[in-house]
C-alpha cells in the first residue's frame, strides 16, 4: 500500500514539474527577441505598442455601443451599421 502511495506521489509530481517546465518553455517562445524589430505579420503597430489602457477603453466603449443597440432593439445591418457609428464617434 505505501509503495502505491509513493509511486502516485511520484507520478504527480513528474506530472506537475513537466507542465511548469512546458510553460516555461512556451513563454520563452512568445517573448520577442530584445532590442529587434516585431516580426512580420504581427499586430504589433509600427510605430508603438497599445497600452492595456486604450485596448480596455475601446473594447468598454463597444460594449456600451451593444447595449444601446440591444435596448434599441436593432438587429442585422442596423445594428452592425450603429455600433460602427458609435465606436467611431468620439
């Protein structure tokens, strides 16, 4: 019985540090090379990056675009046709 106790703990354990050792590794993979340009086909802008804070306050301000569309009950092309009004609005 203990022997099968060890064995599941080791089995787990392996387990657990070949998943930490997989992230690791796949995060090493994503960060971009120091000091180089962004690679081709990335949605990386040229000239800077994009703070969370715009990403967070263009996808609140659709988000509000949607529920004036949805309490206005628009649907189809009106609705696609408003909520693109309304984010483009300032």
């Amino acid at each position: 019985m203990r022997a099968l106790v060890r064995i599941t703990l080791t089995c787990l354990l392996s387990a657990v540090a070949a998943t930490a050792n997989a992230a690791t590794a796949a995060a090493a993979a994503i960060t971009p090379p120091a000091g180089g340009t962004a690679p081709v086909g990335s949605s990386i802008p040229a000239s800077g990056t994009m703070s969370d804070g715009d990403a967070a306050a263009k996808h609140a301000k659709r988000t509000a675009c949607l529920k004036e569309a949805k309490a206005r009950k628009l649907v189809g092309e009106k609705k696609t046709a408003f909520v693109k009004d309304c984010v483009a609005a300032p």
